[in-house]
C-alpha cells in the first residue's frame, strides 16, 4: 500500500477520535454567555490539540492510488481509476454516456 494513502487513513482516524471534543471546544470558546476565563481555557485546550485532528488537513485521495487531484467524491477514485473502472462495468449504476 502506498504510503500516501496510510497517511490519509491515519489522519482520517486522527479526527474521527477528536472529532466529538473538538466539537465542544469550539462550542465553548464561541458561547459569549459564558465567562471570558472559561472560555479562554478552552481556546487553550483546542490549540493544544493535534494538529491534524482538524478538519483542514483531510484531503481527498484516491483509494487506489493515492493520486491527489481529479478525485470523484462519492467513488473516492481519481477520474482515472474511475474510467477504467466504469469502463469494465465495476461501479454499480455508472454506464458510459452516449448520445
């Protein structure tokens, strides 16, 4: 397996861990019902944390290849791999367009 593609799942799992405490952070450092130290505590934690816990630093990558650009959301492929593999009839409810 390429070593860009484990990068990315790492990163993936990285935020899914963090995902639920980032969430409340952000929540705390943005309520202004609460005190300024309260808040300012939780804008510490928030920085405290890994860095690639954030949402900013997923980036897109084929499954297959770990090709960077072109990349078809919904299939994860790069248009590449999305064409042979539409091409040899592998993904369900893709057909080449004719008219």
């Amino acid at each position: 397996m390429r070593i860009r593609i484990l990068r990315d799942l790492k990163a993936r799992q990285l935020l899914a861990d963090n995902e639920v405490t980032r969430q409340a952070y952000r929540y705390i450092t943005r309520n202004e019902t609460l005190p300024a130290r309260v808040r300012h505590q939780a804008q510490l934690a928030l920085n405290s944390m890994p860095k690639q816990s954030s949402p900013a630093y997923i980036h897109n990558r084929c499954a297959l290849t770990g090709h960077g650009r072109g990349i078809i959301r919904e299939f994860k492929l790069c248009r590449t791999q999305f064409r042979l593999k539409a091409l040899n009839g592998e993904l369900p409810g893709v057909k080449k367009a004719s008219w």
